[in-house]
C-alpha cells in the first residue's frame, strides 16, 4: 500500500513539473515571436534546448536571417510617408525610431526636387558611406545618431552626376541619404507614395 502511494506521489510530482516546464516554455515561446527577431529566437533555444518550439524558432531565424546581397529591412512599425519634408524634418521622423540590433540598413527610395531658382549639378562624393552599421562603424560630419544607440550615416544615393532643371524632379534609390548643409535650403525630400519604410520602433 505504502509503494502505492509513494508510486502516485511521484506521478503526481512529475506531472506537476512537466506542466510547469510547459507552461515556462510556452511563456518564453510567447516573448520570442512578439520580439520576432533573431536574437530572441536564439534566447528560445538558449533556454529551452529540448523545447517544444525549436524546430520552429529555428526556421523564424532562418527566415529572418538576410540572404547574401539582399538588402536589410527591420520589421514592425510601417511608416508610408507622402509629401515633401525637409532635412530636419525627416531627422526628426526618424528620430522616433530605432533599428534592430546587428547589422541594419535604411532603404530609402527619395525624390530629390530643385526648388533653387538656378540649376544645380550633384554627385556622388567619395567617402559618402551608403551602408550604416551599429557595430562601432564610424560617422563622419555627414553622420547624425538616430537613437541613442544607432548611428546612421546618410550618403548621396546619385549614380552619375546629375544636373537639376528649376521645379525638376529625379529619383534617388540608395540605401542611406544625405544633403551638404550647403544645399539643406535649396532641396527638400519626397518618398514616392508607393515606399514604405519598415523600421523597428
């Protein structure tokens, strides 16, 4: 009778542990896909190596994991910005947001619109960074912090050279931008109202 008992108890033990593990591991599954980034996925694993989501916190890494040459998108907050704004404008868009951790790109897709009087002529300029990193990459006088944490470097996004008519309008597709404080009065930016921005807030 007492081996009986003492077989229930422990039964009765193991059931208890094995709901609480569940209940653990159900609680930082939870965390990990409403942080849905590689690093939270990777913490999953960490903590629950024989969990009952790996398999698939494994594939969420992959997925979210950049493919060679593929440019770099943080996911959450949408933004469709329309209308013109100017640079410190934008600055200040921006500034309301931070990217992910690692290595993360700002795609941009700009309209650059004369509204001198005369025409100009840009270029792109030797030492004008076009890819921003937050691994320590070092910010020249074009660099602004957006977060505390994030620097960004803004860079000409021109191709060629490139000559502007009065009123005229040309496409910059890069994945950073930048305007000389020189030029900051006689230009303003426009996105296309087909981009949309996907920073992390």
């Amino acid at each position: 009778m007492k081996h009986i008992k003492s077989t229930v108890f422990l039964c009765l033990i193991s059931i208890f542990i094995f709901t609480a593990c569940t209940s653990m591991d159900k609680a930082e599954w939870n965390e990990a896909t409403t942080k849905n980034t590689i690093e939270s996925y990777k913490e999953y694993m960490k903590q629950f190596p024989q969990g009952k989501f790996v398999a698939e916190a494994q594939t969420k890494i992959i997925s979210l994991t950049p493919k060679i040459g593929q440019p770099v998108i943080s996911d959450g907050i949408k933004i469709t910005v329309t209308g013109s704004h100017s640079l410190p404008e934008l600055k200040g868009m921006l500034g309301n947001y931070k990217a992910n951790s690692g290595k993360t790109f700002l795609i941009v897709d700009v309209e650059l619109v004369n509204v001198d009087k005369t025409p100009r002529k840009l270029s792109l300029q030797k030492g004008d960074a076009i890819i921003i990193s937050q691994d320590g990459h070092e910010l020249d006088s074009d660099g602004f912090t957006l977060s505390k944490d994030t620097p960004w470097l803004l860079g000409y996004g021109f191709n060629n050279d490139a000559t502007t008519e009065p009123g005229a309008t040309f496409l910059v597709s890069s994945l950073a931008f930048t305007v000389d404080l020189a030029t900051e009065q006689l230009y303003k930016f426009r996105y296309r109202n087909s981009q949309e921005i996907l920073l992390k807030q």
